[in-house]
C-alpha cells in the first residue's frame, strides 16, 4: 500500500467522521435523530464507542480505496456515479430494509441515508482527489504526458 493510499484512507476516515459529527449535532438533525430514535439526550458518545467508530470509518475508508484503485477512475464524473452505486447497493438498500421489516420510521431512515451519502462521497472523493494529486506532480516534469 503506497503512501499516498494510507494518506487518503486517514483523511477521508477523518473527514468522514467529522462531517457525521456535524450531521448528527443539533446544528442539522441532532434533534430529529433523538425524537425518532429514542436515544438518551444526556449522554455523550463513550470513549470506546468514538474510538469504534473511527475504526469503522477507517475500515469503510479502506475499503472504498481498494475498489477505487481496482476501478481506476479517472474522471469525476465517474468517481461521482460509482458513489452513488455504492450508495444505492448498499446502505440505502439496508435502510430501506430496517422500514420494511422492523419498524424503523422512515424519517430516521432518510437522516442516516443522508449521513450515508456523506461518508460515500468523501471517501470516494478524499482518495481519488490525494492519488490524482500524486499523478500530477508526477506529471508536471513532463507537459506533454498527460496522467490518466
């Protein structure tokens, strides 16, 4: 794994978990969340279960990357419609699923395919943006080779 992988993994796992942070506070859908979920409005997130979902998010991070790396999407049009792929396939289907089957209120389904979509799109995005700017300073020695 190259340096500049690990790089995008950690940054995209970071920003990932930040904007999660940000969707999840009364700022946007804090609120909406405790209504729909019941969760206790007193307690703040334990150390373990931060530190779990940084992990997670490391873990999706890593993974999106490897995909990517097999895909090699040049373009970000192409990174943009394999996100939404992956959003579609996967947690919008398993969300859609939890309505259906276990009484979730669609509402809480939509804010966390919301967050959902985020965290796609910056780990998609985060890796592509790092390993793109690799190539162009690889490149820019060389005007007339272009990086795909």
């Amino acid at each position: 794994m190259t340096k500049r992988r690990v790089i995008g993994i950690v940054l995209a796992a970071f920003f990932s978990f930040a904007a999660s942070s940000i969707w999840y506070s009364p700022m946007l859908f804090g609120k909406q969340f405790i209504a729909l979920s019941g969760a206790d409005t007193n307690a703040a997130p334990a150390g373990l279960k931060i530190a779990a979902e940084v992990l997670r998010n490391l873990l999706l991070a890593f993974v999106i990357s490897g995909l990517l790396t097999r895909r090699r999407t040049v373009k970000l049009s192409e990174l943009l419609g394999f996100a939404a792929m992956l959003w579609l396939g996967f947690p919008l289907t398993l969300l859609s699923g939890s309505v259906l089957w276990q009484n979730v209120p669609i509402q809480l389904a939509l804010i966390h395919a919301g967050d959902w979509l985020i965290k796609i799109l910056l780990m998609t995005l985060i890796p592509w943006l790092v390993r793109r700017r690799a190539l162009d300073q690889r490149f820019a020695a060389f005007p007339m080779v272009q990086a795909n």
